[in-house]
C-alpha cells in the first residue's frame, strides 16, 4: 500500500546533500543541521529554491535517494498547479518511486495475476473488504501515473479508439472517492488526503504530465538519474 512516507525515510545522504547544497558556511552547516530535526521547519527547508535548482541542475549522479529526488519534483510541479499540500505532494512522490518500478504495476491482490484495469474492476465483485481496499487504491494510483506520465501515449492511443484522458480521469477519481470513506483508509488516517486526490485529480494530472515534458521521463530507464 502506498503511502506519504517520502519525507519519513530520507537518508543521511539526503540531508548532507541538502546541508551541502545551502549552508554557507561551518556555522550555517551546525544550524541547518539542527533545524532539519523539527519537522516543520525542515519542510519549509525542503521549499528552497536553492535546493530545488540542485537537484534538477547538479552534474554528475545524484548522491540522493529516489524518495528525496521524487519528492522534490513532485512538491515543485504540484505547486506550480496551485496545490500547496505537502502530504499530497509526499504521496504522489511515493507513488512515482513505486511505479517506477515495473514490479509495482501488477496486481496488489496475491493469486490475482493482471495488470489489466478490466480484470481489476471485475475482481471487486468477490472482493473482501481488505481486498477491495488495496484494489481500489492500486486502480487510483495506476490510472493517475498512467494519465500523468504516458500522457502522449494515451493521447495516440485514443485517436485509434482507446480509452481517453477522461476514462483514466473519471475512474481514478472514483476510486479516490470510495477509498476515502473505506475502513482501512479511516484506521491509517488516509481519508482526508484520497478525498483531495478526487477532487483534485485533473491538477495532478496535468502537474505530472509538466514533470514528464520538463524533468524527467520516468517511462524511458534512459532519462533515470543514476542514484548512489
């Protein structure tokens, strides 16, 4: 199950990257570090135009964990749509790492072998309540990566009679919406954040097909930032 734990599980490589990248000095290096231990004051740290400029422009590989790079380019393009919300940003950089890898597009219910949307809906019918939870939440999540990322692609595609933006739209939407009222998202207190995923599904959309156009091309390994 994804979840906005981008933030929870940078690495010290990442905050030396982030120390490196502003402090001007040992002195500013002893309060960065210091101020990276409050919560608050690191996520407005993590907004720096400064860091944001690194990351994109920095020579050379990367010494930043795929949750850190993702983050920073979700946060960024997300912002420029006009959605300020740090943990929606944290979820949708958490989804980019997972999709990323080719494993995380299969099915999420064990013994149900499909990565066709198709089968997934029909599965719901004798699904549990677990089951329908995890199906659901994988249906919202691959409909927003594959209209955000294989954005060109859809577009071909539904030129020839495949589905559209608005099929892939509509029908993360709805998965978001009944996600919000289900029991499992209630108990990891998810309801509030897959209900602004609804509403907001168009913007996040669009915010991933800029990251897609301007920053990398997470379809293709070739345009991969080589992590270390």
């Amino acid at each position: 199950m994804i979840q906005p734990n981008c933030r929870a599980r940078f690495t010290g490589e990442d905050f030396d990257f982030v120390v490196r990248t502003l402090a001007k000095s040992q002195g500013n290096r002893v309060g960065l570090v210091e101020l990276l231990t409050d919560i608050q004051t690191r996520d407005q740290i993590l907004d720096h135009d400064g860091l944001v400029r690194a990351v994109l422009e920095g020579p050379g590989n990367l010494t930043i964990s795929p949750q850190f790079y993702f983050y920073i380019l979700a946060r960024l393009v997300l912002k420029r749509s006009g959605i300020d919300d740090r943990n929606l940003s944290d979820y949708v950089a958490s989804l980019l790492e997972k999709f990323s890898q080719i494993r995380q597009l299969r099915s999420p219910v064990q013994n149900l072998e499909t990565i066709y949307l198709s089968d997934l809906l029909l599965a719901l019918k004798t699904a549990s309540s677990y089951q329908t939870f995890l199906i659901r939440a994988h249906i919202g999540n691959y409909a927003l990566f594959i209209s955000g990322i294989f954005y060109e692609s859809i577009e071909s595609r539904s030129q020839r009679g495949a589905p559209s933006f608005s099929f892939y739209e509509d029908l993360g939407r709805a998965s978001f919406h009944a996600l919000a009222t289900h029991d499992v998202a209630r108990r990891f207190e998810l309801s509030d954040l897959f209900e602004k995923l609804a509403d907001h599904f168009h913007q996040c959309r669009l915010a991933l097909n800029c990251l897609t156009d301007e920053f990398v091309n997470i379809g293709d390994n070739r345009f991969m930032p080589n992590f270390e």
